[in-house]
C-alpha cells in the first residue's frame, strides 16, 4: 500500500483555496497534468491496483502473501466487485473514496464493507465505506457516501438525500449493529479494544463520534482547456468554480446530531465515464 499512497500522492493534489473560504468541511482536488493532458488514466490505473486493499480484509491479503498466490489474490478481489452496470454500481466511487480516505486524512479501514455483500449484483447497504481514525485519544468512526457522478447537482443531490437516510436513528443503529458484528481483526490493528468497546459496549449513539466523509465528482469542461495546474488562468477559474460548488453544498445541507460531522471532497473530471468504461474493461479482464 505504500508504493500506492505514493502514486496518489503524485497525481490528487489539494488545491488550495485558504484564502478565499472557510476549507474546515470542504476539501477540493484536482489531478495533475501530463504532456498537457489530465492525468485521468493513471487514475484509472490506481483505482484498478488499489482493489485488493479495499476488497479484501487484512487476514485474506496475508494468506495468499503467504502462498505468493498473487494472481488468486487479484482475482479474489475483483469478484467481490459489483456486477451491476456500470452506471448504476457504486463500487468505482467507494473505490476512490477508499483510496482519498487513506491517503489524505488518514483513515484505517476496520470492516470491509464489500465482503457483506449479499449478492453480486446488489450494491453496498448502508454507508459506503467503515474506516476510524483516534485524534487526540478519541475514536471517530468515518462512515463515508461516494456519488461518482458526472454531473455535480445528481451528486449533491444524491449525497444529501443518503445523509439524511443514513443518519436517521434507527438505520444508524443498524448499521452500528453490522459493523460491530464484522469488526477485522489482524496483527497490526492496536486500537482493536477500543474500537470494540465503542461498537460492542453499549455506548450512546449520540456519544459515538462519527466523520461522513462524502465525495463528490463532476464532469468539467475547465480541464480540457489547460494544461497545466500551475497556470494562473486555470487556477482562477477553477476557484471560482470551486466556490460555486461549496456555496452550493453550504445550501442544502441537512442538520445533523452535534456528533456527526460532514467532510465533503470533490473532484472534477474531464468525463468520469470514461473512467468507468475503462475501469469495466480491466474488470472483465481479471475477474
């Protein structure tokens, strides 16, 4: 996963908009450029290598190590992937928001929301993903929605309508009650007791803490006139672009528990589905 962290690192880039608007709930990102184009398939490539990781649980990905059955181990992992069309699955969005999520923030995963899954073709119940982080010896527990879309208002739409279901008491009961029955143990996961205390030790909803980290992606016609992320112009026209999203997202927020915290990243595309329709071709090649 190092090697991976790394390549994203290279190609999503914060973009930095501090002096402009409050940045505490909002988080923009761009890719960078190459030979003038914008770096959308070594996005495709990174999501396709970042599969084990998010399909698998800790204890799977060192079993097949151990073996050195690496093409078992891929194969495994892809057949945990959706089967549904590509335009209706959500795997590719709770794909990316993995990798942001481990990269940017950083989160550890502690149930592998796929695993779950009920049938090949049915999409992920619930919220996307189940990651933590302890920030100040507190446990947060970082529930996520990914809307991949290519159009920002179905995103926004989409994301704020699965907020507010999500967070409902009794559906966020449930979902507490799934991840505590599914929590990944391994060798290296030291919060463990912690985690498993807050889960599993009869602790008040409203005394969880929980981060929604929520993606969200759009097509934009800026990307293809630029080159460059450095340039002046690309970068005043995507603040301003950038600010029409917040003003936008600071609209139609829903009101939440005091111990719920929203945490919105959102990403242009040149066209996310061309993402998708390169992401389902490396599918079928090694399912």
């Amino acid at each position: 996963m190092k090697a991976l962290t790394g390549r994203v690192k290279n190609l999503i880039f914060k973009f930095d908009l501090s002096s402009k608007v409050v940045l505490t709930e909002k988080h923009p990102f761009t890719l960078d450029y190459e030979s003038g184009s914008y770096r959308q398939k070594e996005l495709v490539k990174i999501i396709k290598d970042s599969v084990i990781h998010f399909a698998l649980t800790p204890e799977e990905i060192k079993k097949w190590k151990d073996t050195n059955d690496f093409g078992e181990m891929e194969r495994k992992a892809w057949d945990r992937i959706s089967k549904a069309h590509k335009y209706s699955k959500g795997d590719y969005g709770e794909l990316l928001l993995y990798l942001m999520l481990t990269v940017f923030f950083p989160t550890e995963k502690f149930v592998t929301k796929v695993r779950l899954r009920s049938s090949k073709k049915d999409q992920i119940k619930g919220f996307d993903c189940a990651h933590f982080t302890v920030e100040n010896e507190q446990v947060y527990l970082w529930l996520g929605e990914a809307k991949f879309h290519n159009n920002f208002s179905n995103a926004i739409s989409g994301a704020m309508s699965s907020i507010e279901e999500h967070c409902e008491f009794d559906y966020l009961n449930d979902e507490i009650s799934i991840l505590s029955s599914n929590i990944e143990i391994n060798e290296a996961f030291t919060h463990y007791e912690t985690l498993n205390t807050i889960l599993n030790g009869g602790v008040s909803l409203d005394k969880i803490k929980i981060k929604i980290p929520v993606l969200l992606t759009y097509d934009s016609a800026l990307l293809k006139k630029h080159t460059n992320i450095e340039d002046a112009a690309f970068i005043e026209k995507m603040e301003k672009d950038f600010i029409k999203k917040f003003k936008n997202i600071d609209d139609r927020k829903p009101s939440l528990n005091p111990n719920i915290e929203v945490i919105f990243m959102v990403i242009p595309f040149e066209s996310v589905t061309s993402i998708k329709d390169q992401l389902e071709v490396l599918e079928e090649v090694l399912r």
